[in-house]
C-alpha cells in the first residue's frame, strides 16, 4: 500500500535532523492510533480528546531523529509478526487474512495483540537427558606407540625368525628351589595324579617371573640407595656429568639390572611365541589341504592378528576367496550311513594277549648284568604273577616295616595310595615265593634289584622305594618309567600292547584256564580291612595276591 512521502521521509533521506515542536510530534502520533484503531468495530463510540497540555519551556523546541522513529516501527512491526505467528489459531483463513493484513500496514501496531497472554513464550518442562554406560575396563586403551615399536621388535612380529625366540636357557636361570618353581605333589596324593598336566609350565614360568621381578626390585632399591649413599658421602663432586655416569653405571647397558631385563623379556616373549604357535596350529589343523597348511604356516603373525592381514588376503583371493577352501565337504546322510555299513566296526576280542608268550620269552633269555635290565624284568614279572595295575608297583618299599626277607619268601606291604585304596580299606600284601627258575623267579630278581641299586640310594636320604630311575637324577621311578620298562619287554617277545594291559591278560588267562571267576576277582582285589594288622612273620593272616605261576606250568 503506498502512501505520500512526507517530512519524516524527506528528513530520513537528507540524513539530517529536523526541528519540530512537541504538538507536531503528538500530533503525528495520534494520527497513526487513530488509523491503528480503525479496524475496531464500526460500533463502538470515538474517545474524546484529551485537552492540550501547557507547552513548557522545555519543549518548545525539541531536536528528533527521525531514523529512530522509523527503526522502532520497524522492530515493532518484527515483533507483532513473530508473536502473531506463534499465537495463530487453527483457523487457516483468518491466520493468512490478518498476517496479509499485517504485512501490507507496516506502520501499524496492534497493542491488544502485544497484551495476550499467548504472547508469553511457554516454558518447557525439562526431565533430564537419559545416557547409558558402558564398562571401561572392557574397552581396550590404545597402545603406546614407542612400547608396540619396540614390542614389534621384541616379539619379531611380520617376520619370519617369530617362532625361533628360545626362553628355554634363560628360564633355568630364574628357576630356584623352593618357591621358585614347581610345587611338587605330596607323596601321600601322588596316585591322585593323572593325565597330563597342562598348567606345570605355566606355573613355571610364573615361578621364574616373580624371581625375576623380584630380583629386579632388588636391584633397584641396592642401585638407588648406593647413589644416595655416594652422594653423602662426596657432597662436592655431585655434579650433572658424575652424577649421570653413576646413573649409567648402576642401570647401564652393562649392569645387572639390564640383563636380568634382558632375560625376562626374554621368556615372556618365548613363552609368547609358544601360545601364539599353538593357537594357529589348532587353526591351521582344521583345513584338510596340505599345501594350504604349508602356506599358511609361512605367513607371520601381526601385531594384531594370528596371520599378517595383507599375505593372508593374498592367499585366500589366490584360492578362489574364502568359500572355496574354508567350507568343509558336503555329504550326504545316506552316504555316511552307507560307508558305515560298507566298513562296519571290528568286534574286539576280550582275550587281549597271552603271558605266557612273554614269559617263555623271559625263561629264555638271560637277564644282562645291568640295571635297566634287572628293572624291566622284575617290574614285568611282578605285574604278570599278580596281575595288579603298574601304579601299584611304585607303592612298594623296602624299609623294615615294609619288607622282610625270611629267605623263602619275601613280603612287601604296599603305601597307601592304590586306585582303590579307601579310609576303611586298603591293597593287600604281596607275598613272594621262590621259582625254581631263575630268569623268572621273583624272590631272586627282587634281591638282585635291591643290591643293584644300593649304590644309587646311598646318595638319596630316606630313598626306599623298590624301584629308583636308572640314570640321570637319583629318584623313585614314576608309573610312566616303570611302564616304558615293562613296554620294551612285550616289544622284545613280539606282543604290541600297552603296559596296563598285563592286568587284563592275566584275569584273561584264569579264564581260559576255567579258574573259577570269583577266586579271579578276589585275588585281584584282595583288601584289609580297617583293625587287621599286617603280620609278615605268619603266612596265615597275610593275605596273597593271585599268582598265574600257581595254576601254570610255572607252579612250585
């Protein structure tokens, strides 16, 4: 909507003030509320004027930019649109007709607009920001730069010379005893060990570590304190230089300290190695393909994974991708069902082997004038006359009270510790009888066993098992000693089994023999019972382990 340029915009565009009287002023003002009121009802009556007021000295002549004026319209206008819009009302017709309406007057200001309460911006009612957490500890912290480079080096990571860090060396140097190694098992529960234990190394290197660890603490507090004392004791040569070569000297590349550092590195990175190979090899072991073992097997590990990420893409892109030779063979059900019935399952035999095969052996054969040879024979020929279980044969003595030779017989009474050793029973005696054969009779090769080893016990105190290892360190012979002994004599007679299978062939035999099952079961499993003490000068109350010379062609 146009309208006539008037004084304020002549004024505005000359850039300059005018000179007016304070009634131009009201004057000019009531002209734009009387036009602001003309869109009121046509009904409602005009105001009456108010009379004039008495013009004063101080504004008579009043100096009015009128570029205030025009900017306070202005701001006015902005803001009764602003206002006008965050109030509308649902009714679209009459929001587009009144902010036209306010659009095309400008000039005009709607004082009953500015009063309403929508005026008033709402407060919005804040509940908080809901946030959830996380456990740090199982967010790994980024790695140090300077300590992986070095790691990288240490560990031969993205080489091949990974695999080849010895630790074995540098460990027996941190092993001491006691503490600082393995815990060895009481003798009293040394029967409860079975299987192979895979925490021993472990421990071990536990063991060598917190020597190790240790000892390094040790070597600090002794370098400090030396430096503390040095400097005491020359207060005026305490200088920069003197002081850096103490340092130097006492945790140098030359000291103590820096080897034994050396040498613990050295087996944690060893022992790493170790893990490491292990856990690829399960890896490894899954694919069926050899060559891709091969391959596999040159691929060096990373600092981050079990194979170099490059070489190993490398390969499997080189193969056809990954689908190609990591999904296993697909075959069918009935397939499966039809090899087994093509190849069904061998039907084993419960007579495993015959005893006498090997004791004809033995009764052939000389024994030699040497340890491991008088050892092997007389384990095996124990475990054949009794047919008890190869640990029973390391719970045999010979001190006072648990042997005695009468110069007949001789009677051994078993430590506690058999397979079926209870608090209220335990294994029977062992009573032995001469054989009018030599190369086979128990009494005799016992004797000579104990005179062999005499020699060997003195070195140990309290050494008084029957059987002792034949070389290196001066100690009682294990279940799997004993076993490998007994095991090159059936290898020796031509019977491929295992040791513990002596016990089966001889209740086997009984069988054959048609010796009654339950005198076969109750020589094998003879016990004594709690209160019965053993009396190894009767014959009558000990009790005596079944003998397959007594009911064969061996029988006194």
């Amino acid at each position: 909507m146009n309208r006539a340029p008037s004084e304020v915009d002549e004024a505005i565009e000359a850039n300059r003030p005018i000179v007016s009287n304070s009634s131009t002023i009201e004057r000019e003002r009531q002209e734009r509320e009387d036009s602001s009121c003309s869109s009121s009802s046509s009904s409602s009556e005009p105001e009456e004027e108010e009379p004039p007021r008495k013009k004063s000295k101080r504004d008579a002549q009043v100096t009015v930019d009128l570029r205030i004026d025009a900017l306070y319209e202005q701001v006015s206008f902005l803001t009764n649109l602003i206002m006008h819009q965050q109030c509308a009302s649902s009714s679209n017709t009459n929001v587009t007709a009144k902010t036209t309406d306010v659009i095309e007057q400008p000039e005009q200001n709607n004082d009953d607009f500015l009063t309403n309460p929508c005026s008033i911006t709402p407060k919005s009612l804040d509940l908080g920001f809901c946030k959830t957490d996380f456990d740090e500890k199982k967010v790994l912290k980024p790695a140090d730069e300077q300590r992986l480079n070095q790691l990288i080096k240490l560990q031969h990571f993205n080489s091949s010379t990974w695999q080849h860090i010895r630790y074995k060396k540098a460990l027996a140097d941190m092993l001491a005893f006691p503490g600082f190694c393995n815990l060895k098992i009481n003798d009293e529960i040394c029967c409860l060990n079975k299987g192979k234990n895979f925490l021993a190394s472990t421990e071990e290197i536990m063991a060598a570590i917190t020597n190790a660890l240790l000892y390094q603490r040790q070597l600090l507090q002794s370098g400090l304190q030396e430096i503390v004392n040095w400097s005491h004791n020359n207060p005026t040569e305490l200088t920069s230089n003197n002081l850096f070569n103490k340092i130097s000297e006492m945790f140098g590349n030359s000291s103590p300290s820096y080897k034994l550092s050396e040498q613990t590195l050295q087996i944690v990175c060893g022992k790493r190695a170790e893990c490491i190979e292990t856990r690829r090899k399960r890896l490894i072991s899954e694919i069926s393909d050899k060559s891709i073992q091969a391959a596999l097997v040159n691929i060096p590990p990373s600092e981050e994974f079990l194979f170099e990420k490059t070489q190993l893409m490398s390969l499997v892109q080189s193969l056809g991708g990954p689908h190609y030779w990591l999904s296993p063979p697909q075959i069918s059900k009935n397939r499966d069902q039809a090899i087994g019935v093509a190849k069904p399952k061998s039907v084993r035999s419960f007579v495993s082997w015959d005893p006498n095969v090997v004791l004809e052996w033995l009764s052939a054969n000389s024994p030699k004038d040497t340890l491991f040879e008088i050892s092997r024979r007389t384990a095996t020929v124990l475990l054949l006359a009794s047919g008890r279980r190869v640990h029973d044969l390391t719970l045999l003595r010979i001190s006072k009270d648990n042997y005695l030779d009468n110069g007949q017989n001789i009677y051994l009474i078993p430590a506690f510790g058999s397979k079926t050793d209870r608090h209220d029973c335990r294994q029977s005696a062992w009573k032995l009888s001469k054989h009018p054969d030599k190369n086979i009779c128990p009494v005799s090769l016992v004797r000579c066993l104990i005179e062999k080893t005499k020699q060997r016990r003195s070195d140990i105190k309290d050494l008084d098992n029957l059987f002792i290892t034949i070389s290196n360190k001066v100690k009682f012979a294990s279940r799997t000693v004993i076993g490998n002994w007994v095991r090159t004599v059936l290898k020796d007679s031509g019977i491929d089994a295992s040791p513990g299978s002596c016990r089966s062939a001889v209740a086997s035999l009984g069988w054959l023999d048609n010796q009654p099952l339950d005198d076969i079961l109750a020589r094998a499993l003879q016990e004594v019972l709690p209160g019965e003490d053993y009396d190894i000068q009767s014959d009558n109350v000990l009790p005596c382990p079944s003998w397959i010379f007594y009911y064969r062609q061996f029988k006194i």
